[in-house]
C-alpha cells in the first residue's frame, strides 16, 4: 500500500488511474476489498488532510458499510457499480447519522437531521460507503462578497493539491480538493452557480451540473430553489456517469424532479467517437483577462476538431440580463429556503436567517474574523415571499435570459453543445481580501438550469483549467459523451504535487 510517495496504490491497483468498474473487477476477484479501500483513503485523509483542509469529518460508520458491503459480495447480492465505493459528501447534505450537517459553520454544530438526504438515501440503496463530509466555501458562499472561496469556520481554509497556497474556488472546493488528492473515489458537491463546476476545473477533475430536476434537493442547505443542485466529482468521466446516475431519480419532496428522466445507465453513451461529426460552439467568457487560459482552450479546439468536430464561434446573448437580476432573485430564495430548512431540522441552531446573522455577530472571532455577512443581511431585508411580484418579475427575467441565450445560439447555430474554460488558473488564496475571479462560464447552464461539465483541458504552469461543455435541460447523455471523447483524446489530467507554492 502507498498512501503518498509516488502514485496512491492499494492491493497493486493505482488508484490515479482506476475507474470504479475496474475497483469493482478488483473486489470480485479477490485482491481488493472495500474494507482495504475505505481503510486506504481513511489513513490518505489522516496524513494528507492536515495540509489540504479538504475534510471536515470522517463518518464513524465507514468501516461498518465497507464490512457489509465485503458480506453481500460473498453473497452475490451486490447492489450496482457504488457498492462499496467510498464517497464523500460536502458539508450542506444532511446525513442523519453521527455526522454532523453544518455548511460549514458553528451555528448548525448542534444541527441534527433527522433524515437523510433524498440523494443519500440513494447513495446508501446503492451500497456506496459514506466515508466523510467535505470542507466548503460557508454557506456555500453566499454570506458575504469578500469571502474567501474554500473557507469554512468549521474547515479551515482548503489548499489547491497543486500548489496549497492557490485557492480552490467554487463552494464544493473541499469535494474537488479531496478527489483530486485521491482522498476518496467519487464526491458530491452542490451548485447554485458555478459552485461544482469552478471548483473541478481549479482542481484537475471532472464534475457535473445536472439538470435542475435530475437530482434532488431535499435535505440540502438551500441557497435557491430556482438554481440550487448537487452533482458527481470524480477523477474521470466514467466515475462521474456512475455516480450521476445514482443521484438521478425522482422524489416527492422535491416537485422539480416530477419529470425527471430516468437514464440509470449513463455509461453507455460514453464513446470515445463521440465528438465525430458533432457541431460545438466555442463561447470566449474571458473577456481577454486570461491569455493562458485562452491558449489552452485553442489546443483543445484543435483536438476537438482533429476528433472530427465542426466547430463555431459564437456568443450568448442575455448575460447582461443575468448579472442584473440573478443576485436579487437568489437573495429572496435564500431568505425563504433557510428560514424553511432551519424550522424544519432538528437539533440546537438559530431558528432563522436572523438568528444566524446575530449568531455570527455573537461569535464574530471565529465567524467573521476575515470577512462578514453583506448577502446575509441583504436576504434578510428581503420578504422573503416568493409571491411577490416584483420576485417573481426579476427570476422570470434571470431564467428567461438564460435559457433563451442558451437555447437561441443552439438552435441559430445547429449546436449539439457549447464549451468554454471553465476557469483561469487559481489565484493565491488571501484570506480578508476576497476572491481574485477573473471570469466564469457557469452562468448560462447555471441560471438556466441546464446541463454542464468541466473536464481537465491542460495546464497553466503547475495548476489546471478545465474545458466546460453545456446544452439543453437534460442534455446529459450528449455532454458526457461529449466530455468522454474529449477526455480520451486529451488525456489531460496528472496528479498533483502539492507544492506550497509557486
């Protein structure tokens, strides 16, 4: 077993390479166990961690599931592809185990849910072992403009694998961190705009924005009931598919994923030809602020091209529409979310988004040291109704846009999809002074509620940006494909480094 010099290896299988279906090989003939993999990621994050601040906790029970797993393969009742797959969860899906849900903040440590999240319950259906909740951005970034990206009360502030004192960007930085540290096999991370996505392309790996619909909310912190869903990160195309089609399913308590579509096995779109005859639109957000970046995507134009695709230019209308009307819409929801999520769980916390803005001011040592709480208290002076007119008028405005844009320039152009960068190359973390975000291409797919990947592109320097490929509301059979083709041409992605700095 090698847990950090050289590549990660358990039982002789180099984990920076295998996809679950080859650990699932390895288990059924004998050389591995799940027990040896959770154990091999369980010591990784107890000597890695310090470092990475990726992992808020481990989960007690993780052996436990690794053990039971192990009985039903001896059985041969094995429950699908994530039996006995370690998966991290970030730190806003509740689990009602002796885990804690806290967003990373110490006014939910009392927090006690008493169910598990819908796409838990399916996690647990399938036989994936829960190894662990993952650091994130507090609140998953929406308590203030000047918050550090990977930065929890709770957590610390999480380090980029690459170079530890690059930030990790996004809100699920703790999710990507630790797949791409190979702390875990797969994660779950959330998105409301740009949380999954930013934070795979900062970090090397591949994560999915499913479809709004697709997977549901229920017993997740909620920023926007409009924009908010969880979403695989994973080393690879093929481990993202897996696990997106575990968390795809329809659930009561979420009336948004009443016709979602039941694609269970998503691994049988992914071709390595898929790109072959395709017509891909290339949208530059950069704005022209990241000329390396820019030369990256170039390369991978050229291979997207060379993998026998049409490619053209284009831009997507609206986005001014977008950055008008998407931040006053979402600080209504978060106000009428949280205050619902907060009646609704069990445990000792503020009752309310007021009780948690006094509870910051209470704890403002550990809470606010480095920045403080403009968007919380922006959502509170809100109605919070959901009702109201002038809400309703500003999302339909937001979401309109969105979709148009996205669905005009498909269409005008005969598109299968749309790839951008997903990301610069991260910044240098510095705490108290905000993010240093240069440009974004999450918005569209974000707003809209349409499907989105990021994938490794290449590098700048030590650090790595991704390439994202979006279209329609569930598109994601296409932009998997799409992304598999891509992935098996570029073969873009390398370990990290962990180099302190550079």
């Amino acid at each position: 077993m090698t847990l950090v010099s050289g590549r990660p290896t358990v039982a002789g299988i180099d984990l920076e390479r295998a996809t679950i279906p080859e650990l699932q090989r390895a288990m059924d003939s004998g050389p591995l166990t799940s027990a040896e993999l959770t154990g091999f990621y369980l010591d990784r994050i107890r000597l890695l961690d310090p470092r990475l601040h990726a992992v808020i906790t481990t989960n007690p029970d993780a052996p436990r599931l690794a053990a039971e797993s192990d009985d039903r393969r001896r059985a041969r009742r094995m429950l699908g592809l994530l039996d006995g797959i370690p998966v991290l969860l970030k730190d806003n899906i509740d689990t009602a185990d002796r885990q804690r849900t806290t967003a990373g903040s110490f006014a939910l440590a009392g927090s006690r849910p008493a169910a598990d999240a819908h796409l838990v319950e399916r996690l647990r259906a399938a036989g994936a072992v829960i190894l662990g909740k993952t650091n994130l951005s507090e609140w998953a970034n929406f308590r203030d403009r000047r918050s550090s990206s990977g930065w929890s009360a709770i957590g610390g502030q999480a380090g980029n694998p690459y170079v530890l004192d690059r930030n990790t960007c996004g809100s699920s930085s703790g999710s990507a961190a630790a797949i791409a540290a190979n702390l875990a096999t797969v994660a779950v991370g959330t998105e409301t705009n740009g949380s999954i996505v930013t934070a795979a392309g900062a970090n090397g790996v591949v994560g999915v924005k499913p479809s709004i619909g697709l997977v549901s909310r229920s017993g997740v912190v909620p920023i926007s009931v409009v924009q908010d869903t969880a979403g695989p990160m994973a080393r690879t195309v093929t481990d993202a598919a897996i696990l997106l089609a575990v968390l795809n399913g329809p659930d009561s308590g979420d009336p948004s994923t009443s016709d979602s579509p039941a694609r269970p096995d998503y691994l049988r779109f992914l071709d390595p030809a898929a790109l072959h005859g395709k017509r891909i639109g290339l949208w530059d957000p950069t704005g022209g602020t990241s000329p390396e970046t820019l030369a990256a995507f170039a390369r991978a134009v050229d291979l997207l091209e060379s993998s026998g695709a049409t490619t053209v230019e284009v831009t997507i209308p609206g986005l001014d529409v977008v950055g008008r009307t998407e931040l006053p819409s979402m600080l209504h929801e978060f106000k009428h979310g949280i205050n619902e999520y907060l009646a609704a769980t069990p445990g000792e916390h503020p009752a309310d988004l007021a009780g948690l803005i006094e509870f910051n001011k209470a704890n403002a040592d550990v809470e606010m040291g480095f920045f403080g709480q403009e968007l919380f208290e922006e959502a509170q002076a809100t109605s919070g109704d959901l009702t109201e007119p002038a809400y309703l008028s500003m999302r339909a405005e937001a979401t309109g846009a969105a979709r148009r844009g996205l669905d005009d320039t498909l269409r005008a152009h005969r598109l299968d999809a749309i790839v951008a960068p997903t990301n610069a190359p991260a910044w240098k973390t510095t705490l108290g002074r905000g993010d240093d975000y240069r440009f974004g291409s999450s918005a569209p797919a974000a707003v809209s509620g349409y499907a989105n990947i990021t994938v490794p592109m290449g590098f700048v320097g030590p650090l790595p940006v991704g390439l994202s490929i979006m279209a329609g509301r569930y598109s994601e059979p296409t932009i998997l494909a799409l992304a598999y083709a891509f992935e098996q041409a570029a073969r873009a992605r390398r370990p990290p480094e962990f180099l302190p700095s550079c």
